[in-house]
C-alpha cells in the first residue's frame, strides 16, 4: 500500500545526514523520486526503498573491501 505521506528535502537530508543538494543529485539522476508540490516532495515510501538500497550497496561495498 502506497504511503500519502511526504518528506521534503530539507527533512530527507536532516535524515540522511546529508545536504539538501545531494538529496536533489539524487533527485536530478532519477535514483530518487518525488513529486513537485510546493517544493519537491519525496514520499515516505520512497524514502524506504532507497534507504533499503543504499544499506544493500553499503554491505556489498564493506565485503567487497573487508569492512
């Protein structure tokens, strides 16, 4: 079931712990979604997706170099 909710942004990159410009690199290179309402908005489901995604390339990047 698909999420209603949104995160802009500013509050992914506060979440993230990265800047709101890499948010939008994310953004700009289709590897993250959102929607343009009032700003761009990303929805939570979304958020979930690429968190998964990013844990995954991070694991096979700390095998691949013996993390």
């Amino acid at each position: 079931m698909a999420s209603n909710k949104y995160m802009t942004v500013d509050q992914l990159a506060e979440r993230w712990m990265c800047s709101p410009s890499y948010v939008r690199t994310l953004l700009r290179s289709g590897q993250l979604s959102a929607v343009k309402i009032a700003g761009w908005k990303v929805r939570q489901d979304e958020v979930l997706r690429a968190n998964n995604g990013l844990r995954n390339a991070f694991r096979e990047h700390a095998e691949k170099y013996g993390w």
